[in-house]
C-alpha cells in the first residue's frame, strides 16, 4: 500500500535537500533515451522481462527528475508513486498503474517471476502516456524556477 508522502519523508526513505537541476535535467534525458530505446526493442517470451525492466526504469527515472526539482532524494520506490500524488495530483488510474508496474518489476527482479510479452507491452504503452506527462511538469517547473 502507498502510504502519504510524510510517511517516506517521516521514516527516512525520502530525503528532502535543495534542487538539483543539474542532476534533474539529466535523469528526465535519460528517461526519455531509455524511452526511445525500449521502444525500438523486440518484445518476445525471452526478451520480455529485460524489456520491461527497461520500461519501469524510465518511468521511475522521470518521477525522480521531477522529485529532484523540488529537492526531494528517493530511497524507496512507493516514494515515487506518493511523491506524484502529492505534489502533481496525477489521476488515481496511473498511480495504480505505476504501483502494479512496481510491484511486478519487484517480483520479477527480486523473486525471478515470468513477465509476459503482453504484460511488457502494456507498461510499454503506459510508459509512453505517462513520460511525456512528466517531462510537461518537468518543463513547467524548470520555466518556474528561471522566472
């Protein structure tokens, strides 16, 4: 279960310290290469999980930029998920989504679960709702900080 943002920063799993713009700029970059990379992928019985590994990293590399905006350093993956609830209100269909991503990339990671083609597919397709969605508050916020 996703707790309240205060729970991450509360128990130390969330660190709060000035922006770093720098660092930011360069994981919302990397987030759409690893985007653009993953998309170009061939999704297949083998290459399924390495695949989707791909696809929840760039996911969560473009929540952190937007956390490093506001000086926040993540050390929990349910972090991220709380973080958008909080500060950028996304709808409660993609923070389920980002949650079940999370929770299947953990398993098959950590406890060597099967991902499916299609199961790939689909964080593929959400992946590419979802990216540019953070590189809009991305932008909005580094206009923010400059004006």
């Amino acid at each position: 279960m996703i707790e309240e943002f205060s729970f991450y920063l509360e128990n130390g799993t969330v660190r709060k310290g000035s922006p770093n713009h720098e660092n930011a700029a360069a994981l919302m970059e990397k987030s759409m290469s690893r985007l653009e990379y993953v998309k170009e992928q061939k999704i297949s019985i083998e290459t399924a999980p390495f695949v989707f590994e791909d696809v929840y990293e760039a996911i969560r590399e473009g929540c952190q930029a937007l956390m490093e905006l506001r000086g926040y350093k993540p050390y929990s993956h349910e972090a991220h998920i709380a973080f958008l609830k909080e500060f950028y209100q996304f709808p409660q269909t993609i923070l389920s989504s980002f949650d079940r991503l999370r929770v299947l990339r953990n398993k098959a990671v950590y406890g060597a679960s099967h991902v499916s083609p299609q199961t790939c597919i689909d964080a593929l397709g959400f992946a590419v709702s979802v990216i540019p969605e953070f590189k809009k508050h991305f932008d909005k916020g580094t206009k923010t900080e400059k004006t």
